[in-house]
C-alpha cells in the first residue's frame, strides 16, 4: 500500500527569473552541456529538449549523449542505445555507443594506415619505421588516448552536416573527458598533418593516393568542426553547476577554459537552487539560471517536464 508521503500532493517548484531564451529562435544548431560528474547536466539536457520540442512542433530537435555512464535514457525512463529514439513526433534521443564507432573507424581508417605505415605491404622498396606490422597493428588495436571524443565529435558534426536535424543538445562527459572533446579538432588536424607529410615523403613507396584522399577529406571535416564550435551564432556551452564550494571552483575553471578555446557560453544552470544559501563565486558575463530541488516521487517525464517549466 502506499506510504502516508506518497498520498500527499506533490509539491511544484516555482519559475526563478531569469529563463533561458529561446535557442532555435536564436539560431543555435548545437547545445553543449557540461560540467562536474553528478551536477544534473542530463536533467538540464533532457529539459531544453522537452521545452524546445514543445515551443517548436515544426522544428526537429535530437538530443545525444556521448558520456560514457549513459543516463539519458533513464531521465526519461526510456530504454536508449546508438541508434536515436523517437520520444516525441518531433523529439529524438541517442546515447552513443563508443565501442561501436572505434570500431567503424578502424575499419574506415586505422587498420589501412597501421599497414601503410609498416611498409608491409611494399616489395621493392622498404621504409626504415620504428615499429614491425605486427607493432602497428597491435597500436592500432588498443584503446586509443582520447579516441572516444574525436569520434563522438565526428559523429555530431555528420548530424549538422546531414541537417535532418535544426538542433542537437549533447549531453557530455564530465569535465575532463569535455575538454579533450572540444580540444580533439586541433590535435587530430596535428596529426593527420603529420601523416600528410610523412606520405609526402614515401608518396612513391607507399601509393594509397585513395586512401590519402579519405584522411584529406576527414581532416576538412575536423576543421569544419572546429569552426562550427567556436561560432557563437551556432554552438553555445551551458555549464550546470551545484552550489557548492569544490563544484563552483571545478565550474570556474570550465568557465575560463570555455574561454580559452573559444566556445560560446551565456548561460550557468545552478541546480538544487537553494534560496536561503549565499552564492560565493563570479561568473563575468554569465546569465545564473536557478533551478530548484525537483521532487522525486514523480515520474521521470514529469520531473524533466517541471525542469522545463523552471528552465523556460
């Protein structure tokens, strides 16, 4: 039977100015939404979703986590895996499966350089290289440093660039894992430059002028991406925050690498608002979106719907 609390009416936060503006109106085509692990960055996500979808039945809107502790799905109690979900006629969800894409690029890409590089398949001339075929292979193989987040950050530039979609909200990783996503372009453009010239060198040893042409045509992609991630007209990073003291301090160095990198960044969520608590950090420049402390005996499109109504 239930519990005498769960017979009493539930209880609604309130609205706290100032809201958020209206994303699509304003031309955005990509949401970033990052901060601390466990600071609610999926409930804000999944709320400007809602609230987006909502105010524009005519636009489609897809929202798309790249963490790794997946819980997109669970804000909306839905069952979510890599291929995107139809919440509403308007609303698609995905939370990507790293694995699967690593393994998309192996094939794509990294199992042909790890023979070219070997030399293994050349028999009249041979290529002084640092590692065996079977080295390379092996390289290749493994767990790559930061593979997973140039991959995620591909796959949501192929989304703009299909436009079937007019806005993706990308739940992220907490911090770190972010900040190697959004630093990925310029570390992969470093690295295929230096594939380019190594081919240059050996072009008539090692041919693959094909395939050349493919790592050429994904370092335009990257570049590309980079630009779309510091136009301000069309990607801006919301930070969600807790007011609390090492949450603040974590966010205030997202905040000034935000602006090291050149991501646009006009709002900060401050979830579990608190309105008796004292907030002890500046954030220059920043609109403070307050959002207060959810109920949680409600079903989970209810809690996102008043996250929402509070956010808007």
């Amino acid at each position: 039977p239930p519990s005498p609390i769960d017979l009493l009416p539930v209880q609604w936060p309130e609205t706290i100015p100032p809201s958020f503006g209206d994303f699509l109106t304003q031309g955005r085509r990509l949401l970033l939404i990052g901060g601390k692990g466990g600071v609610g960055k999926t409930t804000v996500a999944a709320a400007i979703g809602w609230a987006m979808a909502q105010k524009h039945p005519d636009r489609k809107i897809r929202m798309v986590s790249i963490d790794p502790a997946h819980s997109l799905g669970d804000a909306f109690g839905l069952s979510l895996g890599h291929e995107p979900y139809q919440i509403t006629a308007n609303l698609r969800g995905q939370e990507v499966d790293s694995d699967r894409i690593v393994d998309q690029f192996r094939a794509d890409y990294l199992w042909e350089l790890a023979e070219m590089m070997s030399g293994e398949t050349q028999t009249s001339e041979t290529i002084e290289m640092a590692y065996a075929p079977a080295a390379w292979r092996k390289i290749v193989g493994q767990a790559l440093p930061g593979i997973d987040e140039m991959l995620s950050l591909l796959t949501v530039m192929e989304l703009l660039e299909q436009q079937e979609e007019d806005l993706i909200i990308l739940d992220t990783a907490p911090t770190g894992h972010l900040l190697r996503f959004l630093e990925m372009p310029t570390a992969l453009a470093d690295w295929l430059a230096w594939i380019f010239k190594l081919w240059i060198k050996y072009q008539n040893v090692l041919g693959r002028t094909e395939f050349m042409g493919r790592l050429r045509t994904l370092r335009q992609r990257v570049v590309k991406a980079q630009k779309v991630l510091k136009d301000p007209q069309q990607t801006e990073f919301i930070g969600v925050t807790l007011n609390q003291t090492s949450v603040l301090a974590e966010q205030q160095r997202l905040f000034k690498s935000m602006q090291e990198i050149g991501v646009s960044q006009n709002y900060l969520v401050l979830n579990r608002f608190n309105s008796t608590a004292t907030i002890n950090c500046d954030f220059p420049g920043l609109t403070m979106v307050r959002l207060p402390m959810l109920p949680r005996s409600v079903q989970p499109l209810e809690r996102i719907q008043a996250a929402a109504g509070c956010l808007f």
